[in-house]
C-alpha cells in the first residue's frame, strides 16, 4: 500500500493529529468513487491552536541563518524527488488527474522549492539610502511578514500550496496551510512530510485537514496571520478580499480566468490546434489559466474549427491510471453536474454543438461549441470542464477587442506568424500573463504569476513574491548632532 495514504491526519507543532470533530471525511478516486482514505475532521479549538504555536514558532525560525533555512528546503525538495512515484500516484487517486498532469504537478512542487531555496538570501538584506539630513545613514531593511494563512484548491493541489509555503518558509514565515479536504493528502499532507523529514523546527508549517462547515472563517478572521494565500474562485476571493480589508491583512490572490486564445490571420493553423488542443483539456479543463474561449480570424475560421474539431474526436478518455488517457474524470459529482448544466443550457439557447461529449460515469468527453457570440452567456463562464468554445473574428484588432471582453484577466494567448506584432497585442490584453506562440496554461517559479482584473491580487513567483511575504521597515542612524529649529 502506498505509505501516503496512512497520512490521514491533521500536521499541527510538528506532531500528527487526529481532528477533534464528531465528523469524518471520505478522500474518494474522481474516477471510480472509491475511498482513499477517511479523516476526522479538525475544530476550530484546533486551528486556533495552530495559529498560536504559528506565532510562537516563526519567532525563532525567523532568527535562523539563510544556510539552514536552505538546507531544509533543500532536503524537503529531495524528499519530494526520492518519493516521486508514489506521490504521483497519490496525485493520480485523489484529483483524477492524468499521468502527464501529475508528473508536471510533483516537478513543479519540486520546482517550487528549488526556487525557494534561492532567495532565502533576500531576508535582511540592509539597503542604505541617501539622506538629506545632515550626518544621517538610512538602512532599508527586509523582515519576516510572521504568520501567513495558506488555503489551496483542488486542481493542482501540491503545485498551488507549495508555491506560497516554500517562498514563506525561506523568507522567515511560518504558515497555517489548509489544502481543499478532497486532495488532503497531495495538497498537504505530503507536503508536511517533506517538511518533518526534513527537519522543519516544529510549529514553523501547521497543516489541517478539515472544512468550512467546521471552520468557517477562521482561516480568515483569526487575528494571528498577516497574510492570506488563497487560490479559488472569484466570489470567494471577493469575500476573501472583504474580511481582508477589514482587518487589515495583506492578500494573494489568483483567482478565475476565462482564458483567450486569440488565432490571428497570419498563423500557422496547424500548431495553433495543438497548442489549443493541449491548452483546453490538461485536467479536463480544471485549470484558472485554462483555455477558455478560442477567438479565431475569419479568414482561417473554418479550416481550424474543422482540424480543431477532428483532433479532439481522437483524445483518448477513460482511467487516469492508464498512461493513454488524456480525459480524464471531473473532481467530483457535484462539479460534474455543473458541467452538464452549463451544456444543456448552452445547447437550449440555440448555442451550435460541432462534437457533442457524453457522460461515461464521472467522465464528461469533450465537447465542442462554434460559432459562439463572445457576449454570450456560454462564452462569459469561466468553464471548468473539457468544454470548448470557438469565436468568430472579423478582423485581428476585433480579436483583441473580444479577447478583452471579460471581466477576468488571468491568462491568454496569441498565435501569429509575426513574432513582433504578437507581443505588440499581448500587451494589449488586459491580463497577467499572455503567451505567444503557446498556450495559456504556463507557469515558471521564477516569473511573474497572477491576474488583472476579477482574476486576483498580488503576484506569485520569485523575485515578485518576496515582496509579498515581507515587511520593509526604515532605520535611521543620526551620526552627529542634528541642529533643529526649536
């Protein structure tokens, strides 16, 4: 049996607990419902507690030589590399996920945490500034923010928790983490085992495994954390936002996209399919960055919709642990039946089907909607799901103007043959990240991630986060007597 499965407790100063709840949570496969593994639930009592040993914990943790906060870091990362395949298949049961999918995810956890390793030089770094006082030095220091509160999501849920843990452990922080209860285990537990045998002191990651129905919004409200990480949908960053605003916290936040994929005139249509292929259904779909709406020139309309269409009929669906599957299943009954609703409601309203999926127990197959109007409400959903949707141009200035009609602005591409004029209308699409030549799920530790717009706040990645997870603060040094007025 897979030794991850066992860890099916919440990680609370540095011992593995089991929640104080009445209540239990099932950990099923996506594909076939199975049970993973069951967790008792932990209390507010407990998450409470967690926030203070956070406090106490990051104290010292935030005295500790850059060295040996690498060298845990660096252990973590090889823990990471040495349990690969297990953790893999850990990735596989609890989030449907594809081989492919889940092989990316653990590098990129691993990726994370090399990037991490990088800049915990960053911390108490004294710049010294100019003054226009007479004998006065001016350092510019960096600190610890203290305690961060770290909320992860379902979809990539060891990719999205790590790239606020690893950057918060290196630059001094403790954290608070709670991964969606769904994928416990790949978006926290694990994580918390990297940390243990790596020798974290305890206290420094503090992972619960519980829900909103026990919690509610502790995770938001406790007085304790002066940031919170959080990765989901926009209404709950909105709410999120809120309780931030009124208690004075900082936020990162990336939230929901309805990711352009704009095919200009001049673009080789060919390899605009593919990328759109990929960039459309990794993860069935289940991505913020995902390829949302397909905007295509008019001129080259119908031999893309055609090719478009053609290819998706051969993507194999089915068993994620098949290495052949690229459709897998939707995370769980209740986002399925969301799927099929914004189907049927699409195809009710006229919307024109060119490949119609099916259900197949948890799997929904592609599905493929053209001639749709951007203003649409099909077109303005952020859809979560292996369905994709072609938009009709007239000109490449008009696709521009369709990609940007959205009130998200996550990720986005441009496809052209003319390399010069595609970053020319990538900077002209109001959002974070636009890819030329590519498709919009992409994402590097060391560049800037996050969104415009109803798509979030604040940006991940280094060197962007490490003003993020930080306080700066101005230390004056008066060398010599300062004359003044009175």
């Amino acid at each position: 049996m897979n030794q991850f499965i066992e860890l099916n407790k919440s990680y609370l100063n540095g011992e593995w607990v089991a929640g104080n709840s009445e209540r239990t949570y099932d950990i099923l496969d996506p594909f076939d419902a199975s049970v993973i593994t069951n967790v008792k639930l932990a209390t507010k009592d407990q998450l409470k507690e967690a926030f203070e040993t956070a406090k106490v914990a990051q104290r010292q943790w935030a005295k500790t030589t850059p060295e040996d906060r690498k060298a845990i870091l660096r252990k973590a990362a090889d823990y990471l590399m040495e349990h690969r395949e297990e953790i893999v298949d850990i990735v596989v049961r609890e989030t449907g996920g594809t081989l492919i999918k889940s092989h990316t995810e653990v590098q990129v956890s691993i990726d994370e945490l090399e990037e991490a390793i990088l800049i915990a030089d960053e911390l108490y770094k004294v710049r010294e500034v100019p003054s226009i006082v007479d004998g006065k030095v001016n350092h510019v220091h960096r600190l610890p923010l203290g305690v961060i509160s770290s909320i992860s999501p379902f979809n990539f849920p060891m990719n999205l928790s790590m790239r606020t843990i690893g950057p918060a452990i290196a630059l001094g922080n403790s954290v608070v983490h709670k991964p969606d209860i769904q994928v416990g285990l790949s978006g926290g537990a694990i994580i918390a085992k990297a940390f243990e045998e790596a020798g974290l002191p305890k206290g420094v990651f503090n992972m619960i495994l519980t829900d909103l129905e026990e919690i509610g919004d502790d995770m938001l409200t406790n007085p304790i954390p002066g940031l919170i990480s959080f990765t989901g949908s926009t209404p709950v960053g909105r709410h999120i936002g809120k309780i931030a605003g009124e208690n004075l916290k900082r936020v990162a936040l990336e939230l929901g996209g309805n990711g352009p994929f704009v095919v200009m005139s001049d673009a080789d249509i060919d390899k605009a399919v593919d990328a759109a292929i990929f960039g459309k259904f990794l993860h069935q779909g289940q991505i913020c960055m995902i390829t949302n709406r397909i905007i295509v020139h008019e001129d080259i309309y119908e031999e893309f919709v055609q090719k478009f269409v053609d290819r998706v009929k051969q993507l194999p669906y089915g068993d994620p642990k098949d290495p052949s599957t690229v459709i897998g299943p939707l995370i769980n009954e209740r986002q399925l039946e969301k799927a099929v609703s914004v189907v049927e409601k699409a195809i009710n309203a006229g919307e024109k089907a060119a490949l119609e999926g099916k259900r197949i127990g948890n799997v929904l197959t592609p599905y493929v909607f053209v001639d749709v109007d951007n203003s649409s409400e099909l077109a303005q959903t952020e859809l979560f799901a292996p369905v994709a949707t072609i938009i009709k141009a007239n000109s490449d200035d008009e696709a521009i103007e369709l990609a940007n009609d959205t009130e998200y602005g996550l990720s986005s591409a441009v496809f052209t043959s003319d390399l010069e004029r595609g970053e020319e209308f990538a900077l002209q699409i109001d959002a974070g990240m636009t890819h030329v030549n590519d498709q919009t799920v992409n994402a590097h530790p060391n560049l800037p991630f996050g969104g415009n717009k109803s798509s979030g706040l604040g940006r991940f990645g280094t060197p962007y986060i490490i003003d993020e997870f930080t306080v700066t603060k101005w230390v004056s040094i008066q060398t010599k007597y300062r004359e003044f007025p009175f």
